[in-house]
C-alpha cells in the first residue's frame, strides 16, 4: 500500500506559499518535501491633496524603502505624511496622505493703503503659516513712533503683536500705527 506524506503549508505575514505535491513515503520511512515561499510585493500610494504628484513605491515585504521627497503646493508647507512612511515595506498596500500647513501672506502698510515704507526688524515674517503662532515684530520709520500693527486701517480696537495659530486662512494686511516724533 502506498501513503503519501501530509504536509502542511505554515502561514507567514508577507509571503505566499508556493503549490507543492504530497509525496509518496519511502520505504525506510524518510521523505523530504520542501516547502517554498515566495515574498509578497506591496505597494505605497500616496495622495497629495493638491500638492505635486509623488510617485508610487512597490517593493517585497521587508526590504528597506526610503520616504519619497516632499511634495510641493501653492501658499503651504509640507508637514508629514500620515500615516508616517515606514522604513521596511509593511505586509500590505498602504496610502499615506500628505498634511499641509497652509502659508499665507503678510502684506505691512501705512493707513493710506501704501506699503509701508520704514524698516523692517531682522526676522520680520511675511508669511504666515496656519496653525504656527506667528510673531511680529516692530518695525522703525525715521521721523516717526511706531505705536503698533492692527488688522484694519482705522487703528479700531488693540495693536497686536502676534498672529494667532488658527486665526487666518488667507492672505493678511496689517496696517502701521505711526505718529510723527516732536522736537523742541
């Protein structure tokens, strides 16, 4: 009578196993079958939101991968991918999406409308990003007291300092409170 052997195929995360025949047992009572596997390819997308495309990444489960350069988008920043890239190709298709940081413009004038026309402190921002605090900083005019940055031109309401992390979603004009300096 002849019987074959009974083998089984164990499963591993990120390989699939190869077919492979049952054997028929020797007579002495050893047999050898060997069980192949083969390492799965998988592949990394990844969704921009608007930003420049980036292309996809296929490897095999396992091999080492390097995160694609940043993408790029008009008025933001790229923050991360989420979820984050990995560095070895996990066990199954991925997508990671781009964050941004939108930036926005900080345009300084005078009360007439003019772009204002003193000196600006080293580091002054002119651009803002959503969801970063943004500093101001006081300028200097020769001839004139700088009394502080407002949001509109009338100077109603306090001088700010500081352009809230989630304040702004678009480009910002900031006005200069300016008063002529008296000599005697």
């Amino acid at each position: 009578k002849t019987v074959k052997t009974n083998a089984k195929a164990k499963k591993y995360k990120g390989f699939t196993v190869q077919t492979f025949n049952q054997q028929k047992i020797n007579p002495e009572g050893t047999t050898v079958i060997n069980i192949y596997y083969n390492r799965n390819n998988y592949i990394i997308n990844f969704g921009t939101n608007g930003g420049t495309s980036v292309p996809s990444i296929t490897a095999r489960y396992g091999q080492s991968i390097t995160a694609p350069a940043s993408p790029t988008k008009a008025k933001s920043t790229f923050k991360e991918w989420i979820p984050e890239v990995p560095t070895k190709m996990p066990d199954n298709d991925l997508t990671c999406k781009a964050i941004w940081l939108d930036s926005y413009t900080i345009n300084y004038k005078l009360a007439d409308g003019t772009a204002f026309d003193g000196t600006f402190a080293t580091g002054t921002p002119f651009v803002h990003t959503y969801s970063i605090l943004t500093n101001l900083l006081a300028p200097t005019k020769t001839g004139y007291n700088f009394e502080g940055w407002y949001t509109n031109k009338d100077f109603n309401g306090n001088a700010i300092t500081e352009l809230g992390a989630f304040d702004y979603t678009g480009d910002i004009t900031l006005y200069a409170k300016v008063s002529p300096q008296t000599y005697t």
